[in-house]
C-alpha cells in the first residue's frame, strides 16, 4: 500500500514535491480508509489539473523508478532521468524518487538519487513490530565506486561478508536493490516483490495483456467484463471465447518457411500456462497460443455479441468504438482490485474516451471492489469534474497540480483548504477558488478572426465566427 511518494529535480518538478495517501481528519466515507502501520491511509485519489500541469510527469515518475527497480540497467545504459530543464544546473543535479509503503505489515521506506551516469544515493529501512531498522545505505564516489553500509540482518554473521560481495558487484548504474534481488537476498525481497507485483502503473492508452486468454480461462472475469460492457451502454450483449487447436500452417499461410519452424519450436516448447503471442505483418493482427489440460497448444478467440435486426452478430476488438476498447482494457484493473489483497494502481488519464456517467460508474466500482481486508488503492489523474464531488470521494483523496511563473510543477491537496462540508467542489474548482485550472486568453485576442463575435463568463471566452 502506498503510503507517499516524493519527486524532485524531474520533468516539470522541480523541488521535492510529496505526493500521500495518508488519510486527513474527518469520519467522511470510513470504507475508504485503511488502518495500518503507517497510519490511516486511502484508498483512492483523484489528480486534477490544467494541460501541461505534470499530473502525467507524476505518474512518469513513479513508472521510471518503477522500471529501473524491476528491470535494472544494462553495463553501458544510461539512467533513463530527464532532470527539471528550466533551471540552471538542474542538469548536474540528481533526481529522486522515494517511497514509502505498507508490504506485509511492515512500512518500507525506499528511496534513490540518480544521474544520467550513476546512483548517488540509495537507502531502504523498515519499521516492523519494534522500531525503524536500516536495511542498507549506499553511495557512490565521484569516480563512481559503490560503497554499501549494511544495517539489520544484513551487518550479521555471513550477511555483512555477502553485502561486501554485492558492492563489489553492484555496476555505478545499477540499484543495489535490484543487484541484491539477483542475488535472492531475503530481507529485500518483500520490497521488490510490492514494485513487480503490487504496484501497477497504467499509461493514458492501456493494453491488458493476454486479454483472450484471460478471459477464455476465469469465467468470473468474463463476467465481470460482460457486466461492464452492457452496464456501460456499448451495445454488447455478450462476451465469447473460443479455443481451436493451433495449425501454424493455416494459421499463418504466408510466413517464411524458416520462421514458421522456428515458431514450431516456440510453441512445442510451452510451459503450462504460458502465452505466445503473435503479430501478423502487416495487419497487425494478433493471434494468442496458450496451452490446453493436455498440455496441446490451442489458439484463443475473443468475440463481443451484439443485438439488432441481425441478432446474434458478433464482433472482434477492433470492430468496437474507440471508448468501449479502452473500457475492455480498463476491466482488469477493477478484477485485479477485487480480487488481489495488495494492489497499487495508478491510472494516467481515467477517463480518457469516456463520458463522465461511466468514469464516475468506474470510479465507485472500483473503490466499491476493495474488500474490507485488503490494502487495495487506486490513484488516477483526470479531468472529468464531475468527479470532485464529497458524495464520492474524501477532501483528502482530491488532489492538485499547477505550475508555478518558473514553470515548475507543486502538488497539494484539497485537504488543505477550509470548505464546508457541503460545499460545491466541482464549481469551486471550476471558478478557480482551488488553482490549477488554465487561463484561456479570449479567442478574440488572437487575431485570427477579426468579426468574431465573444461570448465571455467564468475567465474564459470562446469565438464564434459569422454564420
């Protein structure tokens, strides 16, 4: 469960800005709230903000760190940090990225300092039953030697003569905490596991993976997804799959010889429950191989039913509307919080193709799919306003993002702000009584037209050209 997170010196920010789930005063929708070590914490979280604020960058942010954590660098890669341009000497600055977070009852804080060429800093404690132990700090020299001070288990017996061995083999552009998961270091593998496992990161254009598969195997999940879709008002009826045996020569009628055996190959080689995936040039169609009981490789289908006069016609993905795609891919997110105990997941742009009437259905499905035990959250940017309403979410899970006239990015929260508990959010926001908002200049004001009449009110105007 993420607990804060903090960035500084990347993309639009600046200055460290800190990001919690830390759960505010007030007894509003108690369901939302979890009880842990590291104090009450939220469920779920709303980003608000103009174009351009760096509600995404945030979102980067956690997936950069994210990613070097899980996936590490290669010897000669460079450190994928893109340092705040719009100050002198950002360059030479490290960024950072620091988390704290609730893994299996016990609070975590990881956190690094990163160039370009090197990791400057790196520390990871944990708080269990007792206190707030050091699991290992790290830094590296000028000349980029890595030195490791061992904490916890670590400085014990054989563990300090192994963390010796690690720092020797920890590269200037490698994280010790991926080093060390290399090398199946116990004490720290509960923290890599939440990075891999539990948090999700989910960008504006979101791809579920092995969808059919999914689908054609966890009835349930099929049925949470048919829901959504006739729930959501799309015109599907239904959700089928199919599963026919795998004829590479069929399936694949133009594909070089050679490429097709190396195929073969591939597939007679699958472990259970394993998925291949195909792309076909120059269609881009994908075809899905897994495996069946008997361990023979079959070809997944997925089809959406749709009424009409021609009742019972169906249709493939591509054939859906733009909005009802990404919906079909956004469905695993509210299964994986129904059905996981530990699940972070952060959406970039929620209601991208969607109306609000369905992002808000989205939205209370979701918070509504974390059980009373789990530790489950979801945080998502947005800039659908029909969500800043008390009725659904706390004044502490409304959060916001502006620049500053450096064009630096800051976050705060609603919390932060005196209001009546019956207090109109969406237009308060809108009249500008919270910031972050854009300032639109009167279209008048750009010369492009110059009969067009204005229409002016809430500090915005809009042109309209003669009939």
């Amino acid at each position: 469960m993420l607990i804060q997170f903090s960035v500084e010196n990347f993309l639009s920010f600046d200055e460290e800005q800190v990001f919690s789930m830390v759960a505010g005063s007030g007894d509003q929708h108690p369901k939302h709230v979890v009880d842990g070590k590291g104090g009450p914490a939220l469920r779920a979280a709303a980003i608000y903000g103009p174009n351009a604020s760096g509600k995404s960058n945030l979102v980067e942010a956690i997936r950069c760190a994210r990613k070097l954590i899980v996936n590490g660098t290669r010897r000669s890669q460079k450190i994928p940090v893109r340092p705040f341009k719009l100050r002198a000497g950002s360059r030479e600055r490290p960024s950072k990225f620091e988390f704290t977070f609730l893994s299996n009852n016990v609070l975590y804080n990881y956190g690094f300092r990163a160039t370009a060429s090197q990791i400057e800093q790196e520390w990871l404690y944990a708080t269990s039953a007792k206190s707030e132990v050091k699991v290992f700090q790290r830094i590296n020299s000028s000349e980029g030697k890595v030195t490791v001070d061992p904490g916890g288990t670590l400085s014990r017996g054989d563990g300090k003569q192994f963390v010796a061995f690690l720092e020797r083999g920890t590269r200037p552009n490698q994280l010790f905490l991926t080093e060390a998961a290399d090398k199946n270091v116990d004490s720290i593998m509960p923290v890599v596991d939440w990075f891999k496992n539990a948090l999700t990161v989910i960008s504006a254009e979101p791809k579920a993976g092995h969808l059919e598969v999914a689908t054609y195997a966890d009835s349930e999940f099929r049925d949470l997804l048919t829901s959504f879709l006739v729930g959501a008002d799309t015109g599907v009826k239904g959700v089928e799959t199919s599963a026919t045996p795998v004829d590479l020569t069929s399936l694949f009628p133009d594909m070089a010889e050679g490429k097709r055996e190396e195929l073969e190959t591939l597939v007679a080689n699958m472990s259970k429950d394993e998925v291949v995936s195909i792309t076909e040039t120059p269609n881009d169609n994908v075809s899905y191989i897994t495996s069946d009981a008997r361990g023979r490789p079959i070809q997944i289908e997925m089809r959406f039913q749709h009424g009409g006069e021609n009742d019972g016609s169906t249709f493939d993905i591509k054939e859906e509307s733009d909005g009802t795609q990404r919906l079909i891919h956004i469905v695993p997110m509210v299964y994986m919080l129904k059905q996981e105990s530990q699940a972070t997941i952060i959406i970039d742009e929620l209601d991208r193709r969607f109306h609000p009437h369905l992002t808000r259905m989205i939205v209370q499905t979701a918070i509504g799919a974390c059980s009373t035990g789990s530790s489950n959250q979801l945080i998502f940017t947005t800039h659908d306003t029909n969500l800043l309403d008390l009725d659904l979410l706390r004044r502490d899970e409304i959060w916001f993002v502006e620049k500053n006239k450096a064009g630096a990015s800051h976050v705060y929260s609603l919390a932060e702000f005196k209001i009546r508990p019956d207090l109109k959010v969406e237009k308060g926001y809108l009249n500008g009584r919270f910031g972050a908002i854009p300032f639109i200049t009167p279209i008048d004001a750009l010369g492009w037209n110059d009969d067009a009449e204005t229409v002016t009110g809430s500090g915005s105007a809009i042109g309209q050209a003669p009939a």
